[in-house]
C-alpha cells in the first residue's frame, strides 16, 4: 500500500493578495532558493535549512510578474489535464476507481490495489483535487495497468501470432512513453503498458504492427500490405485512430 502524508513538517503556506497561495518547503541538499509550477500543485518554494523564511519570501515577491505570467500558462495546462474526484467515471480493463474517506485525524493519503477496484482513501475534510490525492491515484492508476498489462498482452501476442502465423522471440512489457511498441531484429516485442488505456481493438492492432515487423522491418509497401492482410484492409484506418491516443495519458 502507497501512502502520502498531505503536509510536511518542515513547510508552510503562504497566501498572498497578487500570487495567491504559494507553498514552501525546506529540503536537504538544496543550495538555493528556487521556484516551481506544475499542474495543481500551484507555487512550490523549495529552499536549503540555513535560509530564513523571510529572505525566501523576498525572492519570490521579486518575481511576482514571472510567477503570475507562468500562472496563466499553467492554468491552461490543467484545463487539460485528468482530474480524478469522487464524480470521475475511470475504469482500466478489470478495475474501477473509487474514492473513500476516513477520519481526519490520520493525515495520510492511501491507495490499494484490489482485485476489482482501484481504492483511493482520502482523509476527510481534503479535497481530492489536492496535488497529493492526485500523484497518488495517477501513480495507482499505473500500477493497475502495468499489472492487466502484464498479464493480458503477452497472452495476446501469442494469440494473433498463432492464428495469424508470425514467429517472434521474446515479448516484454514495459512503462514506455516514447511508443506504443516496437520490434527488434531479434524479433523481440516490447509493449507499453500504456496500451492498457485503449480499447482491443486498438490493442489488437498495435500488436500485429509489431508482429508484422518480424516479416517486415520498414515501413515500406509491402509491410501495409501485410498488415491490411490481417485488419481486413483497415491499417491506414487504424493507424489514423491511433492518432487520437497519447502514452502519455496523464
């Protein structure tokens, strides 16, 4: 079981009237005082043990036109970026998403793995769009993924190069973002569990790319025409699907 504590001992909040909220944090081995944006974890300060809070706090209210302008790009950002709360409908391929709450006096922010169901426990009086809620559940959500996908997707290359008659070598499956698959001269298959968010037939189509690239390696002619031979000449359709997908989900 993953668990995050919502607070550190060694932070504090800061509001201000241009900023809005900016969170600062003491970390070892930091040099020097530096700021950082990211999608729905707002302001984060980050600064070494020997430097006072007020000295951190003039630095940052020296870049208020920065901060404020990086503000406005991340706001953009977040509008299109997943968020999960108690309302999302999310679901992987054997688990849904639910949220539940326990009493406020433990702060910490939890998740388990279940046979059918991703269980995100939350303290009450947190809000689950709270950056901690949120790295958690994405780093459940991937966690379910990585373990369907290594149980479902080398059992499929075995199955569509049995019937469609491919030979390959071995058949990994990996947390890749840079593709969907890829195929060795080896005729060894690497698979993104990322595959996972995609539906089978998407899934079925991506392996028999790679499969035909056992018999294929380029992209030439002759490996669409392989291909249209085992989607029922929908390859180039297919692949204009896949175009609407991203590995990188989150």
């Amino acid at each position: 079981m993953d668990k995050f504590k919502i607070m550190e001992s060694r932070s504090k909040t800061v509001v201000y009237p241009a900023i809005g909220e900016v969170f600062y944090v003491r970390k070892k081995g930091v040099r020097r005082v530096s700021i950082v944006l990211k999608p729905f974890k707002g302001v984060v300060v980050t600064m070494p043990f020997n430097i006072k809070l007020d000295d951190a706090e003039r630095f940052v209210l020296q870049k208020t036109e920065w901060i404020e302008m990086a503000k406005a790009k991340m706001a953009n950002l977040e509008t299109r970026k997943t968020v999960f709360n108690e309302s999302t409908s999310f679901r992987t391929k054997k688990r849904i998403l639910t949220f539940a709450r326990h009493s406020s006096e433990n702060s910490v922010v939890s998740c388990r793995i279940l046979q059918n169901e991703i269980r995100i426990s939350v303290p009450e009086g947190v809000e689950t769009e709270h950056a901690t809620v949120q790295e958690l559940t994405v780093k459940a959500i991937e966690r379910a993924w990585t373990m369907e996908a290594k149980e479902l997707l080398p059992l499929r290359v075995f199955q569509l190069a049995s019937e469609c008659g491919f030979r390959f070598g071995n058949v990994a499956v990996k947390k890749i973002k840079s593709r969907w698959g890829s195929c060795s001269y080896q005729n060894n298959i690497n698979l993104s569990v990322y595959l996972m968010q995609l539906p089978d037939y998407l899934i079925d189509y991506v392996i028999l790319h790679e499969l035909c690239h056992t018999v294929e390696k380029n992209h030439g002619p002759k490996f669409w025409a392989l291909l249209d031979k085992h989607t029922s000449a929908k390859a180039k359709l297919l692949a204009k699907e896949m175009k609407k997908y991203s590995t990188r989900y989150f």
